[in-house]
C-alpha cells in the first residue's frame, strides 16, 4: 500500500479505504471517521511492529515504539515528495487523503499536524530486545492502552529487563489464546474442539 507511487490519493485510497471497512466490520455509518476519536494503525517494516496513532479529538498525531528513539529504525521525516517521505509520513498523507475526500471537518488541521514521538520510560535498546517478539507484544500492548494526551500514558512495563521479559511472556500467550479463540477466527471451531477434547 505504501509502495514509492507518486499518486498516493489515487491507487492508494483503495486499499486504505477497503482495511478500513474491514475493521469497522461493516458499519458503513463510521466510514466518514467523524464519529471516531482516535485510530491505530499498526504498522511493520521489516520485522518491526509500532504504531501511529490519530487523535482526530485532540488534533494529534503519535507514533508509539518500543525502541528507544536513537536505535529504533522507524524515522520521521516529511518531505515535499512522497516518495522521499517515511512511512509514518506516507501513512499520515494517505490518512489526510481520505478524510479530504470524505470531507471530514478536521482534514486541514490534522494535515498541519506535526507527527510526535511518544518518549516511553521502558523503551528497549537493540541489545536488550528480541525485535521479532518483542515489537509485536508492545504494539498490541499500546492499542489496548494508550488513551493519548488525557491521560499519563501506562502500560505497566518494568523499566527492569527480566521482568519486562516476563511481562513479554505473558501476554504473548494472552494475546494468543485470544486470537486462537475468537469467533473471527477460521480456525475457531477446530480449536476449541481440541482443547475440549484434553
């Protein structure tokens, strides 16, 4: 979606607009996003999860990470030209886009919208993470509990590395079990009749 096009408005909205409808599962009243306060969009490069979250309430824009600002390989940089922009960049003029054309009243001002980096007390250096794991966990982590500037940001992550570990640990098998047994999932019914069945 985010290829190095330089007609992002065109060949782009498609596919934003359809993971859109995806995720509003079908509640074509929210389409226009005026009734949304914040949207999360995870995003990966490589093997590396983070977030860029829009506060459309509060015309902010952050990006979440879990690498410290000075190791992590996710960057800032706008530019004139989309292809010269960083992805959170491109995310966010694909956002603008869209709430153009769908004339949401807060399109100008989240287009003057400075994308800011959210400075976290538990972020990791490279010799500390296991990025594959780790990025993930924290992502999901972050969706469930960044409620923006209202709030003092907490995720309850040790700044302690082998608790933080453990921390990792246990919701990545929360976070599995979830997904594992969700009605969205396919595989849902084969699941739960092997966990019946012990």
């Amino acid at each position: 979606m985010l290829a190095l096009n330089n007609d992002p408005c065109g060949s782009q909205l498609c596919p934003f607009e359809s993971g859109l409808k995806s995720s509003l599962c079908g509640r074509e009243e929210l389409l226009d996003l005026k009734e949304i306060d914040m949207l999360f969009l995870p995003l990966v490069e490589g093997k590396h999860f983070y977030l860029v979250v829009f506060d459309l309430y509060r015309y902010d824009i952050y990006l979440i990470d879990h690498m410290a600002d000075g190791e992590s390989d996710v960057s800032l940089r706008d530019h004139d030209e989309y292809v010269c922009k960083t992805t959170p960049f491109r995310v966010k003029h694909i956002l603008v886009a869209y709430l153009e054309l769908v004339k949401h009243p807060k399109a100008a001002i989240m287009c003057s919208t400075v994308i800011r980096r959210e400075s976290l007390a538990w972020t990791l250096t490279r010799r500390g993470a296991s990025p594959n794991v780790d990025s993930a966990i924290f992502t999901m982590r972050y969706m469930e509990r960044f409620l923006g500037t209202r709030c003092n940001f907490f995720c309850g992550f040790s700044s302690h590395g082998s608790r933080k570990k453990a921390q990792c640990n246990y919701l990545c098998k929360k976070y599995a079990s979830q997904i594992l047994l969700s009605a969205v999932n396919k595989y849902h019914g084969g699941v739960r009749h092997r966990i019946d069945r012990k």
